[in-house]
C-alpha cells in the first residue's frame, strides 16, 4: 500500500478530525505493517543523517539510536537531582562514554545474545549501559531497584549472564556477584556495533502487564524497531531536541520503550520525580515540553498547587487508569491546557512500545482507544477460546500471538471507534498485582499464623479493583496498629510501596490450608460472601480459635 507520511503527519499536527471513526491510513496501516514501517523510515530520517537498519531486515539499535546524533550538542537526557539540580547527558557525551563501556564489557565476556540485567535508576548511568549493552547485541533486562524480594525473585528467574549497576547498589544484588560488570569505561573504545536480526531478542522484559507476574518477556527486535519509529513520529510526535517526560509513570511498563522512541529521534527524555514536582511544582515548567504524561497523581499535584503548564505542546494519559471524570476536567481547565491536543495512550515495553493510541486532538476527556498504527491485531474471544470474537466485544490480541504473552485487554467497537473497555481479570490499573509475592512475604512475620490477598470490586469504574490483604492471626490478642507498622515496613523492603494492598483485614482466626498451604479459594469466597466477618465475631468460632491455638502452638505463642 502506500502511504502519504507527509500528510498523515500534518493531519496529525493539525487535529484534523476523522470523517468517521478511525482514518483509512491507520487501517490500512493495520494490514500492512510493513510497508507502513518502511514509508515511515524514509520520513523519520528527512535531512538527517541515514538510518542503518531496514525495515524487516536488520536492526542495529546503537548506530540509530547513539552514532547518528553523536557528533551533535543536542541533549539525550535531562534529569533532576535535588542535590546537584538538572543533570545533562548530551548524545555527543552518551556516544563516548557508551563506546568506552562496551569495549571493556567486551574484555568481560560480554556476547551477542548475552543476558544483561541493567539494575539502575532512571539516570545516565542507565543510559550509557543500556546502549553499550545494544552496541554489543546484548539481550537487555531492565529492573529498578525496589524490594529485595522481587529482585531476588525476578533475577533467579532470569539467570542473566551479566548484571549492570552502580556501585551503591551491589548490597542489593547478594548471590550475583560474580555476575557484576566493572563499569570504569576507561578503554578505549574498539568495537563493531551489533546488527539484529527481526526476529531476535533484543530484551527479555519483566512488563507488569504480563501475567503471572516475574515472567521475563521477550521483546523482538522488530517490535522494538518499529515501536519506536512509530511513536516517535506519530504517537509523540516528537523532534530532534524536543523533550518527552512522563513523572510517575511505571518504569517496568514504560522503560526502555520511552528511551527508545526519543533516541531513536534524536530528542530528549526528561525525567523528574513524582516527590520533586511536589516540592517544586515550577521543575515542570523549566524546559518546554513536547508530550507530556499525565497521571492521576500528577494531576491532584498540579490541581492543588495551581500549577499553569503554558510550556506543553501535548499532554497524554493511561486509558487504564481509572477515570474521575470530574478531576481531570478541573485540572484541563484550571491547568491552562483546555485548548493542547491530548490522547490516550497505552504502552507495552515488552510489545515495543504503544498498543493502544487516540489520535493528538484538542477535546474533553474520552475514553478511545484505537490500535496503534502499524500494529496488526485482532479481537478475540472473551472466553479465551482462541477464536475470533463475534461481535464488536473481544480481547484486544497482538499478532502473531503464539511467542507472546497472554491478551488481557478488552476493546469494544462501536459505529467504527474503538473505546477501552478494561481488563478481562482483576488487576491495578491494568497491572497484574502480585498476589502471591505478597503473601509468602507477609506470611514470615512472627504473628502472621497465614495470609492471602483477594481481589475486590469497587462498583465504581469498570475494571477497577481493590486489593484487599488478609492476616490470619490465630488466637492472639489482637495488636492491630503495631501488626499494620510491621506489615507495611515488611512490604515496603521486600517489594516495594507500590505493592502495598489497598485495603489490610486482621483476621482472628485460623486459614483453611491445602498441602500446608493457605487456601486462596477459600479466603475469596469465605470473604466476599462476609462469612469472615461473621466468624471472626462469633463466640463460638471464638472459642473454637482459642482451642486450636492451644493444639497447635504447644510453646504458648498466640495463646
């Protein structure tokens, strides 16, 4: 097919409405990804210097995404430090630094295809690893530093060849040691950049999106490719020098995706921290700002500090976040934003970047969510049963789909506009929350006698839950303010706060256990239904407690 990329470009600048539903263009994007891709390469590239890699035949990240715009002053990332202010990497210093820290990679036994865990910050350390780990052909893994549970457990499953960080970091990372790579990057740099092939790994991502919770996927290089291609063109739509910044944005869901799209365009990732905008609301407004995004809680922050964003050219949201109508209606106007294109917008790194895009348009808060251009998809089944849905109601599926985690999205269509209509299961703002790794964690307090997390409807917004922690405490005497303290802090440090539950019941009663383990059926139904509630307050279940606690803690312990 052929594609008018000039046209669509000024359609897109210009929010020029579709006549009905989605534009011809992107659906027939959706039939021809490749050609699209392709169209889109000789555009993207304009009057700047030349991409190495072709469309559906090779990738090579480093020249595209570092070599390109080495020998230029622009800006790669900017940062904020609250004790040393902005920080700058420019792509002339990311260039020599990462040429420098691949070759000395190279005299560690780092290969093409190796596993290379980045553990790193959002910062310049993390982009100059992860570039000399793409200029070596190197399969990256991506994880922050956060709970030493679910490092623990996501490095085990992993096994990577080699694990990147920063020296204060090393605390974190006990039983890989022997993994850690010498980071001095004093050598001189001497190496011939990786190409990839389409169908090979360029990362093995642990996406919160994909489920169960801790399994790597597998992002093709391909889909890294064009990802970034498309979203730095059209989603972003952002220029050499332009700035792409997302505060509060989950890092395991969006990195390296954002950092791809901006590399790939010669632009520049602005990163701020949710805490440092509370602070100082005025750090948004320092640097104009390409595309911005927008979450709730940077909204509520913004809203309460009457903080204008005159420096946004578009601003964009989560569709799966829960939507509060009224919030975010107050904020485009107060915020000085009523008359900036916005969308929505889904990213997926482990798929390559956005799944799901509406078109940059000056409009109220909506709900449409169209496929990305350049995606090819179906709807399929709500049952799962692997054919195509019926009707205009289906589980939103990447093709092909054999290699890829499971769907989990649903995607209504009506009079020819796609609309989200949320997850098939119960998860946090489309997140899969880790039920299980929060209660083994719970369950090694001293007074925790079993635990179990059950997942709860609001009867609010479609999709949204409540993650409800329940605490089998026995016939203790119940020390409820104390066991909260403990509970948090235990979460806190082996997983992280963003994985605190929603809601923590304290249950004077003992778990039902299958093969030594606590029934989760079980505590689900017994707890929806309120049966419970009503035991826990019952007399005779009670005493029935106190008697199994002298049966079963012989030592006098929860007696």
């Amino acid at each position: 097919m052929n594609f008018d990329v000039r046209k669509i470009l000024e359609q897109l600048e210009m929010g020029t409405p579709a006549d009905a539903g989605v534009p011809l263009w992107q659906q027939e994007s959706w039939q021809d990804p490749e050609g699209f891709a392709t169209a889109l390469a000789v555009a993207h590239v304009g009057r700047g210097a030349p991409l190495k890699s072709r469309a559906g035949q090779h990738y090579d990240f480093f020249h595209d995404l570092v070599v390109r715009h080495g020998n230029t002053d622009r800006v790669a990332l900017r940062s904020y430090d609250r004790r040393s202010g902005w920080q700058v990497l420019s792509y002339r210093q990311l260039h020599e630094q990462a040429s420098r820290r691949a070759t000395e990679w190279v005299r560690q036994g780092v290969k093409a295809g190796a596993k290379v865990c980045l553990f790193y910050s959002v910062g310049s350390e993390l982009l100059i690893s992860l570039a000399a780990a793409l200029g070596l052909g190197a399969c990256i893994s991506y994880l922050p530093p956060q709970g030493r549970r679910f490092i623990a457990r996501r490095l085990a499953t992993l096994a990577p060849d080699h694990v990147a960080t920063e020296p204060h970091q090393v605390l974190l990372l006990e039983g890989f040691e022997k993994k850690l790579l010498n980071n001095q990057g004093q050598a001189a740099p001497a190496f011939t950049s990786h190409t990839y092939k389409p169908a090979e790994p360029v990362g093995l991502l642990f996406s919160p999106l994909v489920e169960p919770p801790g399994t790597p996927a597998p992002l093709l290089a391909e889909d890294a490719w064009r990802g970034a291609l498309v979203d730095g063109l059209l989603t972003f739509g952002v220029g050499p020098g332009e700035h792409l910044a997302a505060p509060g944005y989950h890092p395991l869901q969006h990195l390296p995706a954002f950092l791809f799209t901006t590399l790939l365009r010669g632009a520049t990732y602005l990163h701020l921290e949710l805490p440092d905008i509370e602070a100082n609301p005025a750090l948004l407004t320092e640097h104009p700002v390409r595309a911005l995004g927008v979450t709730p809680a940077l909204r509520d922050v913004l809203l309460r500090t009457r903080t204008q964003l005159k420096n946004v050219a578009h601003w964009f949201r989560n569709p799966e976040e829960p939507i509060d109508w009224h919030s975010w209606r107050a904020w485009v106007k107060q915020g000085g934003v009523s008359t900036v294109p916005s969308s929505n917008v889904l990213v997926d790194s482990s798929a390559g970047g956005a799944v799901l895009v509406s078109p940059r348009r000056v409009r109220d808060v909506h709900t449409e969510t169209p496929p990305a251009p350049g995606r090819r998809w179906a709807l399929h089944d709500v049952n799962m049963s692997g054919q195509e849905a019926p009707g205009d109601l289906g589980v939103f599926t990447l093709l092909p789909d054999k290699e890829r985690p499971p769907a989990y999205l649903v995607l209504t269509r009506s009079y020819g506009l796609y609309h989200y209509g949320g997850p098939r299961t119960a998860r946090r703002e489309g997140r899969v929350y880790p039920t299980a790794e929060v209660a083994e964690a719970v369950q090694e307090l001293a007074f925790v006698r079993g635990a179990a997390v059950v997942p709860a409807p609001t009867g609010g917004v479609a999709g949204h839950y409540r993650y409800v922690l329940l605490v089998f405490t026995g016939a203790q005497a119940q020390q409820t303010n104390v066991w909260l303290q403990e509970v948090r802090r235990c979460l806190e440090l082996q997983l992280g706060a963003e994985y605190l539950p929603d809601r923590t019941e304290f249950v004077p009663l003992y778990p039902r256990k299958v093969d030594g383990q606590v029934d989760e059926a079980w505590c689900n139904t017994q707890y929806l239904t309120g049966a419970l509630h009503r035991k826990s307050t019952d007399p005779l279940f009670q005493s029935l407690t106190v008697l199994r606690g002298h049966l079963l803690e012989k030592g006098g312990q929860g007696v």
